[in-house]
C-alpha cells in the first residue's frame, strides 16, 4: 500500500491549500509534458477538485468527460456544465446517456443488479468517448486516501467509474494522498462553488438506489423534484445534517383530490448524522421543516399523494433505502 509521505502537512489553511496546489501543478506539468490526460467528471467533490487542478496545470490538453446517467440530482449536470465550460473553460464532453441507462434498467428491481448495470454501462459509455479522443495517455483519477487505506480491506460497494478495461492509460492521482476535508479546501482554494466542494455524500448509483424498486421514468422524475425540496429546506436550517434526501419506493396508497380518489406514490425524508457512515443517527428535524417540505412537495410534485418521514437509525436500517 502506497503510504502518504511524512514531509505532506495536513492541509487546514487556503495558504496551506495553495502551497499544495503550486506544488501539484509543477508536478502534474512534469508528469504529463505535452500529452492529453481524460478525466470522467461525475460533479462530486474529488474529481471536481482533480479537474480544477489539472485546468490550472495544463489547460486545454485536460479533457473531462461528464456522463450524465439520468440518475443526477436536479440542476446537477447544469452545474457541471457552467462551472468547468463556461466559468472555468475547460475542455469538457458532456455525455447525456439517460435514454441508455434507463433502457437497460428496465424492469430491474434487485438493487446489487442495478449497481452493476449502473457500473458497467458507466465504463462502457466512457471506454467509447475515450476511443474517440485521439493521442490520449493518461487518465487521472479523484482517488483520496480513504480509497488506498479501503482498498486493503473489503470495499461495501461498487462505486461507478473506475479504469475501464481495454484501455491502456497511465493514472494522475494529484489528490491521492489527502484525506477529503484537506481536498475540500483545496477546492475551495482554487475557486469552486461552495456548494460543490462541501456537498453531502451522494452514492455512485444516484437516484437509481432511491428510485426504490424497477425504476420507471415518471417516478424518477418524482423523485428528483421531492428531492430537490428536501434539500432546499433543510438547507435552511443552521445545522445542517451529514446526509439528507427523499425516497421514492414503487408502492402507491389511495389519494383524493377535487373529491375523487387517485393512487400515488409516497415521498421518503431521510436525514441522517454519521461520522464515517459505519452508524448513523437519524437527524432530528424541526416539525417546522418537515411540514414545510410536507406542503410544498404534495403541491408541487405530480404523482406523490403522501409524505413520510423515516428516522430510523443505522442499524438496523442502512442509510439509502437499497
Ligand atoms: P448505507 O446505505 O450502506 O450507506 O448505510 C453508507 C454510505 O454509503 C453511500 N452509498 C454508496 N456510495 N456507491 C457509493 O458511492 C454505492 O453504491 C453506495 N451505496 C451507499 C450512502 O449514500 C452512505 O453515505
């Protein structure tokens, strides 16, 4: 196992942060000359930050790759799309594979097979935009050091990327040894939205492990507004939980609306509070908050007749519903 080298301080400060990113941009210059480096570019924090770094160290032989699997939240691919092509002016693919993604999801209820059709379809969609790039050597990577400590043991799930097979690439990994706290200051120190660089966690699979049971298009769409509620209230709040969303299971329950009765989904509030996600604590939210995020998504999302809240702690629930 590759160990963090004792002359890496922790990183706490943006001084500190910038020190580190001059440093990494002499680096990454030096190991890559005049080659082109692709990076997949989910929008979360490690490969936003890997791909804000890169930007700076080489420009437009950085080319990233945004495959959006129809399971982002909402505005996600928009923020992906503004910050880096339009703000930042990277080189950047934009991917939309929803119709791909969903196709084959149809019908499929087991959660660990969504995983893997989410999984490999992800590196297949990826593998073919990389063959379409000429003269390309290397691949960089948002690995941090929880990965390489994690890696030694059993990983609990399969996260979408990865290096896909066929591909011969050598690997930049500039954030490899920080510990994600230090990456979020460095991203901030290189000018990220804050609401990039210290956004909660949100699975590889995305919506599709909350789109409980055979994903369909109307309730993931559903889902995606409900969500989008819940975290805009909550975000309101002073403290705001680790982790915080909706969940939309394939049942429905009777609803009634201008006198007539109607079958619709239920909208599941989760928030929880962990320190490395092993437990969690189910968040206490103010009944303020929950009958203002009740109102606005039975008024607002087509389809959800019914809003629950689940509190349950982690065991025996897990966090995500699947
Ligand atoms: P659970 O549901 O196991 O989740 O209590 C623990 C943490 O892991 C996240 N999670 C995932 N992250 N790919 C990911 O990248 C996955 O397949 C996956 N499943 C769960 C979950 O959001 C929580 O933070």
């Amino acid at each position: 196992m590759e160990k963090r080298p004792s002359s890496l301080k922790r990183i706490t400060t943006k001084k500190q942060a910038q020190k580190f990113i001059d440093e990494q941009v002499l680096a990454i210059q030096k190991q890559v000359g005049k080659d082109k480096v692709l990076l997949a570019l989910s929008g979360g924090v490690d490969s936003s930050v890997v791909a804000a770094l890169l930007n700076k160290a080489i420009g437009k032989q950085l080319v990233c790759v945004h495959v959006n699997h129809g399971l982002l939240r909402k505005g996600e691919p928009e923020q992906v799309i503004k910050v880096f092509k339009k703000e930042m002016k990277a080189n950047l693919v934009y991917v939309d594979a929803t119709d791909r993604f969903l196709d084959k999801l149809k019908g499929v209820k087991d959660p660990e097979r969504k995983r893997k059709i989410i999984g490999k379809t992800f590196i297949d969609v990826f593998a073919e935009e990389a063959k379409k790039q000429e003269g390309v050597k290397y691949l960089a990577q948002g690995t941090i050091y929880p990965d390489i400590l994690e890696s030694k043991g059993v990983k609990a799930h399969h996260n979408v990327g990865g290096l896909p097979k066929g591909l011969k690439f050598e690997l930049v990994e500039p954030v490899k040894f920080l510990y994600k706290d230090e990456v979020r200051v460095v991203g901030d120190t290189l000018g990220l939205p804050k609401n990039m660089v210290y956004r909660q966690p949100f699975p590889g699979p995305g919506l599709g492990v909350r789109c409980v049971g055979a994903i369909t298009r109307d309730r993931l769409e559903a889902l995606r507004e409900a969500d989008a509620i819940v975290r805009e209230e909550i975000e309101k709040l002073k403290n705001v939980p680790w982790q915080y969303f909706c969940v939309v299971p394939d049942i429905q329950s009777t609803g009634i609306k201008d006198n007539k009765r109607y079958m619709g989904w239920p909208a599941i509030i989760r928030a929880v509070n962990t320190k490395d996600a092993v437990t969690a604590k189910a968040y206490e939210i103010p009944y303020k908050t929950l009958y203002k995020i009740r109102d606005r998504i039975v008024k607002e999302v087509p389809g959800i007749n019914r809003v629950l809240w689940d509190y349950t702690d982690k065991p025996v629930s897990t966090i995500e519903w699947e």
